[in-house]
C-alpha cells in the first residue's frame, strides 16, 4: 500500500497521512495552533452574497 502525502494547509509542507500523525493533516502542533487561531480571530470567512435591494441601490 502506497503512503498518501498531502500538503500541510497551513505551511505546504509536504506531510505522510497516517494514523500516528496526531496533528494530520497539519505538519505539527505549530501549524495547527496558527489554523485554530485564524479561526478564532474570524480570519476565515465566507462572503454574504447580495441581497435584491442593495444589489438595486448599487
């Protein structure tokens, strides 16, 4: 069986998942606290589409 290598999401380092990588699919607990913390400070975030009304007042 072939190891799956994914890209850390917040580094892009190369990393091997498996089930003894406690911090997949993060590279390390560093990683992973600085993902956590973007969420915390709502640094990720998806954009309201407009609504009729203001798209009208545009």
């Amino acid at each position: 069986m072939q190891q799956r290598i994914v890209n850390c999401p917040q580094c892009g380092r190369k990393v091997i998942w498996e089930v003894t990588n406690r911090f997949r699919p993060f590279c390390s607990e560093r990683c992973k606290t600085a993902d956590l913390s973007q969420w915390a400070q709502e640094s990720y975030r998806i954009p309201e589409p407009m609504n009729d009304q203001e798209e009208e007042n545009n």
